[in-house]
C-alpha cells in the first residue's frame, strides 16, 4: 500500500473512501449478524460486484454506469451473437 499524499486535516482525503464504506456499513454490515467471517467476506464481495460497481458512475466512462457504458457504445449486431 502506497500511504497518503495529502496535508493533514485536507477535507477530500478520506470522503471518497468514507461515503464507500458508508454505504458497505448500511448495506451490508447492519441488514443482519454474521456467523462466520467467511459469509460476511461473501457478503461485501457480492454487493461489490453486483451492486456497487453496477451503479456507480464513472468519470472515465463519461459519467456513466458501466452497465450503461456498454449498452449505449455495444453495437446490436455484438449483443445478439
């Protein structure tokens, strides 16, 4: 891990990071308890990668979510095949 580059007390630093695991804490840490660490482990990469990364809109793909990104620049001749 590379540490932080930023001053201290910069308000930008951590906000990205905090509103993820924000997000990760209500919608996946709180809904219930968890037996094992494993499931819990199951449970953040599952919300990960079908939710989040889903919806998340990115500034490389043009402020689109991925799922729309490869809808609207997919040809219909790619998606049928």
């Amino acid at each position: 891990m590379i540490g932080s580059t930023g001053r201290v007390g910069a308000a930008g630093e951590n906000a990205a990071v905090e509103s993820f695991f924000a997000l990760l804490q209500k919608n996946v840490l709180d809904r219930r308890a968890w037996a094992t660490r494993q499931e819990v482990r199951i449970a953040i990469v599952t919300w990960i990668e079908r939710t989040y990364h889903r919806r998340l809109r990115q500034r490389r793909l043009a402020r689109l979510t991925p799922i729309e990104y490869e809808t609207t620049m997919t040809p219909p001749a790619a998606l049928a095949a």
